[in-house]
C-alpha cells in the first residue's frame, strides 16, 4: 500500500498543486484503488525506523560507490558497510543500489601478453591469408594460448594442421617461451609426414623468432617459416 502512495506523492501529488490539467489526488486515489484519506494519513506520519535506516544506508552507499571511482559492485558494497558496522545484507545493497542507479564499472581484469609486436622480421608472410591446404601437412600454422587455473596461468601452445583443421601437436606449461612451443612442434612432427615445400605460420613473437626455432629444421627437414604480426589468423 506504501509504495502506491510513495507514487501518488512523488509523481503527482506535488504536480497537481502547479498545474491545473494534471491529475488531482482524488483521481490518483481512485486509479489505484487506495481512500484520500489514507493517502493524507499516511504523509502525514512520522517517518519510519526503517525508512530512516533506508535513508542513512542510501547515503553511505553513495558516498562509498563515489570513493571507488565507481568500481564497487554489491558484493564489495555489501563488505565495505559491514566493515563500517552497517546491517545490510548483500541483496539489500543490491537493491539500493539499483534505487539509486549505481552501476558499476568493472575494470577489464589483467591478461599476460603471450606475444610481443615488434618490426617486421627478414621472415616473409607466405601464407598471404590463404590458409586453406589442399593436401595435409602442405599448411600448418602455431600460436599460444593461456588459460588461468587455480594456481595462476597456464599455457598452451598447438600447432593445426590447416588442410583437417586438426591440432597435431601441442603442450602445456607454466610458460610460453620457445621450448613450450619446441615441445608442440616435436608432436607435430611424430603426427604428421610432412611434403617438401610445407609452410609453417606464426606470429612474430619473440618466443617464436628464437634461435631455438632454428632447430626445427631437423624436426620438419623441408619447413618454410612464415610470420605475421598478431594471432595466427591475421597473416
């Protein structure tokens, strides 16, 4: 019943008073099936314990979500008034909250860089952006991915063989340095025969244009290695 008369008072209640074609209080009462008297009876009550505790918490909340530059969520919302020795449970932060019209702005959560730019290397892009293989083994193409685990990163390097568009060689570990991915291609080599002329692509980041990479050329005999700057799938 409140909160019909909470909208009778804030939407129409104070117009009516200025402007003569807006609802009266009668009409209002009549709409929503409430009696003018309670109407009155009610605003003319003293405020409420709980109102009153609504009113103080709305302002803590406000001044708290302004200190965190706009970040804080409900559940923060909830730990810093608890820290404060406010009583409110988390829904109740929620819910004033969005009375309010606090919405937070989550910073974009922090993400290692598996791959560092850098000019172009004497290393031609050959794939020209046609990854398609007629026959398996002509294409393959690496990149590193990571994956967060209860104990930090993970990560994971794969080489794909573009003609079945089948991983054929990967590894995991705690790092992506060069052996990580010296790992996955050894796989790919024990997987796949690979046809003279066969053309490898990669970014150009610094664990891909390691010195180490230039053993491959004992693991896959007729490699060409192409790179591009960026994923796999920007050559």
């Amino acid at each position: 019943m409140s909160g019909k008369y909470e909208f009778i008072d804030a939407g129409y209640a104070t117009v009516a008073a200025d402007t003569a074609a807006a609802p009266t209080v009668t009409c209002m009462c009549q709409w929503l099936g409430v009696s003018e008297s309670g109407f009155y009876g009610w605003r003319s009550r003293p405020q409420s314990v709980t109102a009153k505790r609504r009113e103080l918490l709305n302002i803590k909340i406000a001044a708290l979500f302004k200190a965190s530059d706009g970040t804080y969520g409900y559940r923060r919302m909830h730990a810093a008034l608890a820290r404060g020795g406010g009583q409110a449970g988390p829904e109740l932060a929620r819910q004033l909250m969005r009375e309010e019209g606090l919405v937070p702005c989550q910073p974009r959560p922090w993400r290692p860089a598996a791959t560092c730019q850098g000019a172009a290397g004497p290393v031609p892009g050959l794939v020209n952006r046609d990854f398609p293989a007629r026959a398996p083994g002509e294409k393959m193409a690496g990149d590193i991915t990571y994956i967060p685990a209860w104990q930090g990163w993970v990560y994971l390097a794969a080489v794909i063989d573009c003609a079945g568009r089948k991983i054929i060689g990967w590894a995991i570990g705690d790092n992506y340095r060069t052996p990580l991915i010296t790992k996955a291609v050894e796989m790919a080599a024990r997987s796949l025969a690979c046809p003279p002329g066969v053309i490898f692509h990669s970014d150009r980041g610094s664990n891909y244009q390691c010195h180490l990479v230039k053993r491959w050329g004992d693991l896959l005999p007729h490699v060409h290695r192409t790179t591009r700057p960026g994923s796999v799938d920007k050559s």
